[in-house]
C-alpha cells in the first residue's frame, strides 16, 4: 500500500512540473569553418589543421557580448547579452569543422531567428578579428550552411520522460520507505517473528475482533464463531502436549499487559469444561485481578486466602456454567504478591489442584513489569505466552522468554492474539465457517449466559443476606 501510495504521488508530482513548465523550444543552425587561399595539397592540409584547431575558439565566441550585442541591437529585444547567453549553446564535433549553434526560447520563431542571427554575427566577428593577410583578407572564412528553422513542437518539458521518472523515483522511495519501516518497525507481527524468539511451538491463534471487550466470553456467548473455533483448536493443541510433568497445571501469561491473557485463560477453561474436562480456572494475578469481573462472579475471597490459611478450597471456590469448570478468584490482594505465590503454601495448594482436578490454569501477571508469572512458573508443568500481534516488540518478548529460562520454568506455547483479518499475517481461521453440531447456537448460549448471571446473583444476595444476619 504504501509503495503504491508513494509511486502515484512520484507520478501525480511529475504530472503537476510537466504541467507547470513554461514550453521551450529549440532551434539550430550550422557554420561551416574553412580557409581561404591554398592552392596546393600541403596548403590544403595545412589549413585544414588549422581550422580544426580554431574551430573550439570560435565556438566559444558565440556566447560573447561581441557576437549577440550586435543581433539583440538588430532584432530590438528587450535583453542583456548575459541573459540571451545563458540560452545559447554552440558545439563543435571533435575532428570536424562545423560549428552548430542552438537557441532555446519560449517563443519557436525568435528562438529561429536568434540562432540564424547569431550564426551570421557569429562569422563577421571572427572574419574581422583575425589576422588579414597582404592582401587584406581574413585566412579563415566562415559560411552559414543551414538556416535554422522555426520548430513544430516543445523540446522542454518532456512529459513521457518526466511521467517515468516520477514514477521510477516515488516507486523506489516507496519501496526503501517500506524495507525501513520493516526494519524499524519491531513489532510481533505472525507465527514467523515468534519463532524468531523462541523454539518453543505457537499452540493457538486468536484474531482481533473489535468487540471482543463487549464480550469478552466469546466461547459462552456465541459458540459457533470463529473466533470460539480457535479457543477450541487451541484446547486441542494443549490436550496433546507432552508436559512431562506430574500435573496438568499451566500459568496463562503474557510479555504486557493488555494483551489478552485474562480473555484467553478465560475462554480456553470453558473449552476445556465443555469438553468434559474437572477445570479450574485460578486468577493469579493478585495485584489487578480481572477474572470475577470476566466470569461475573464475587471476588472477596479467594486464593489469597488459601495461601495465608484463612480458608478452605471449598469455601472459596466456584462453579461456572453447565460444564465442569470452577473459578478461585484472586480475593483480597496482599501486600506481597510474589512471596506468596513462591511459597510453601503455593506448592501444597498445586498439589491439591491437581489431585480435585483435571487441568488448572493460573492467570498470572505479565513477565515484564513483575516477576509473579516467572515464580509460579517453575512449580507448574508449563507457561502459556500470550504474544499480541501488532502490539508485543520483539524484545519485549524476549524479555518475557528470559524470564522464564532464567528461573527453570517451561514454556508450553506460544498464543498469538489480536492477529489481523485481512493483509499478508492474517490469521487463516475462515476454514472453520461451517457448523460443528454442539447442541445449541448462539441465542441457546446467551439464554445460558443470562441464566448463569441469574443464579450467580442469587447466591451473592443469599450470601449477603446472611452475612447482615450475623
């Protein structure tokens, strides 16, 4: 687009000069250079040599006030010898004795006039200023031996040249714009820019939809999408994972923030509970919790808790939906986020996770700005790196990547997120357009949704009411 952009710009821009330019036009006329007298052969000779040697003298003169004073005086033009010069050129070919003098000007028949008029001017000043010989006359002799004539069409501007050249120039400005930008430009971009970080396979791609904000679980609300298709394919992905490692727990991370991590751990957990899966799905993330907003659930109490014992995981966790998918909010958030999360008592509740159920994600900070994802990272089979494409630069990444390598944990995968629709690094989902048979569509899903919410508002006034009880 931009090299495209830049080559009709180049184009108009030369169309616009070409436009712009007053015609010119050009006219030439000839003087031959000889020498008078010589009647034998080494005579001949003799002078022939010499007019060859003078010829480049009087060709130089042409452009002299003593040659085009006396023609702006006979032609009654209204210039200055500098100025009529600057469009005079007189030439004379190596080894001939021609000398082609030829005058540019706006108007075609002065531009003919002039260069006749200075052609003559031309052999009566060298005719007078060389040496005479005893008998009075010049050795040289100079002769018009072609008119110039008045010319039919411009020499200047030449548009087709003009119109190439633009064209040429804006296409390759447009292209070493478009390389430097590349080069510059840092972001994560596709699967290939990944991979250029990191060996560790991409496991799922997710693109960018504008209202995901709106509904952030896409999986729940409309279940046929395309967009619920590659939370699933990368439920699959991650089912066949050899973790090699005793549980199936896994900390859903990102480089920074906003991109997208919280949505993907939410949706790949109701993927995984539609499939028949025991999921719980933890929000790590003690320091900016988003999970009980996302799931619409109470947040008051939750893993906090459970690490400084004031609470059972009975107490605090909840069930989500119709599927086996339970939520353990981030509760109050402490003072000590990282030290609780590298604890003992960290280690202990894994072990229980992992004993209640089938898979467990944490939704953990991103890398960069703390080091929470990267501690809870070592006791867990493996990371999920969310990288946002467009938004997430290549050492930001990196910077991610060396966290984890630098405390022992795994990377399990890589999720491209917010990948483009359309262009050359759009996400290639559209094969999924067709139906799966799920059992129920999106009006069943959002009559579900609705449902959930109901219930989930029920309990929290029964809580409530309860609580002002006491």
């Amino acid at each position: 687009m931009l090299i495209a952009l830049l080559t009709l710009i180049g184009l108009g821009a030369a169309a616009g000069y070409s436009i712009l330019q007053t015609p010119k036009f050009t006219s030439s006329a000839k003087v031959f250079v000889s020498t008078s007298g010589g009647e034998t052969v080494g005579e001949l000779a003799q002078g022939n040599t010499f007019t060859q040697q003078r010829v480049k003298t009087y060709a130089s003169l042409a452009t002299t006030p003593i040659v085009l004073l006396p023609v702006i005086a006979d032609l009654g033009i209204d210039r200055s010898s500098e100025s009529l010069a600057r469009n005079v050129t007189a030439s004379a070919p190596l080894n001939e004795t021609l000398i082609e003098i030829t005058v540019v000007d706006d108007d075609p028949a002065l531009a003919a006039e002039l260069a006749t008029e200075i052609s003559e001017s031309l052999t009566n000043v060298v005719e007078t200023i060389e040496k005479t010989n005893s008998e009075g006359a010049s050795p040289v002799r100079l002769t018009l031996v072609q008119h110039a004539s008045v010319p039919q069409s411009p020499t200047s501007p030449n548009v087709p040249l003009n119109l190439a050249l633009g064209t040429l120039v804006g296409l390759a400005l447009g292209i070493g714009l478009a390389v430097l930008l590349e080069t510059l430009d840092t972001r994560i971009r596709n699967e290939r820019d990944v991979e250029l970080v990191s060996d560790r396979p991409i496991i799922g791609g997710i693109a960018y939809d504008a209202k995901a904000g709106e509904r952030p679980l896409i999986v729940h609300v409309d279940p046929r999408s395309p967009r619920a298709e590659s939370f699933r394919t990368l439920r699959t992905n991650l089912q066949f994972l050899d973790v090699g490692h005793p549980s199936r727990a896994f900390v859903v991370t990102s480089s920074i923030e906003s991109e997208g991590k919280s949505t993907t751990a939410a949706n790949l957990a109701i993927a995984l509970g539609d499939a028949g899966a025991r999921v719980l799905l933890v929000d790590a993330d003690l320091r900016r919790p988003k999970v009980d907003q996302y799931m619409g659930i109470e947040g008051g109490a939750g893993l906090t808790d459970l690490l400084i014992g004031r609470a059972e995981l009975q107490d605090v966790v909840q069930k989500w939906g119709r599927g086996q998918l339970y939520v353990l909010p981030a509760g109050r958030i402490p003072p000590n986020p990282s030290e609780l999360l590298g604890s003992a008592a960290m280690v202990r509740l894994l072990e229980e996770f992992s004993g209640a159920f089938d898979v467990v994600l944490f939704d953990a900070p991103p890398l960069l700005p703390v080091t929470d994802a990267a501690i809870l990272s070592r006791v867990v089979a493996g990371a999920i790196v969310v990288v946002a494409a467009g938004r997430t630069h290549k050492n930001q990444l990196k910077g991610a990547v060396g966290a984890l390598e630098n405390v022992g944990a795994t990377i399990s995968g890589f999720v491209l997120t917010m990948m483009p629709t359309k262009g050359p690094d759009a996400y290639g989902y559209g094969r999924y357009g067709y139906g799966y048979g799920y059992g129920y569509g999106v009006e069943e899903g959002e009559k579900a949704e609705k449902a959930d919410k109901a219930e989930r508002a029920a309990k929290k006034a029964k809580k409530d009411a309860k609580t002002s009880a006491s």
